[in-house]
C-alpha cells in the first residue's frame, strides 16, 4: 500500500530513479529522527540508544 501512495500514476525512467523515490517516501513517513510522545518525547533512535 505504501508503494502505490507513493509511485502511483508516475513514470520513473529507471528502476533507480523509482527506488529513490520510494525511499524518499518512506524517510518522510517513518521519520526515525522525529520526537514521539508515546516515547518518552524521545526521538525512535533516541529511545533505543536509551533502552
């Protein structure tokens, strides 16, 4: 589902170009550097340095 949110109705012009794309996506969506509250107002890499 993820990958037709993101490379649905557009034409990449390499496999590369397309996986960069997806990757792009995915950074933003499951943002690793982003503070959550339901951790402690920690960052997911924070938390697991912490834990």
């Amino acid at each position: 589902m993820v990958k037709s949110e993101c490379l649905r109705g557009r034409v990449f012009a390499t496999r590369a170009e397309a996986n960069l794309a997806l990757f792009e996506y995915l950074d933003g969506f499951y943002n690793s550097r982003r503070i959550q509250k339901r951790l402690g107002y920690l960052s997911p890499i924070e938390f697991e340095e912490k834990h």
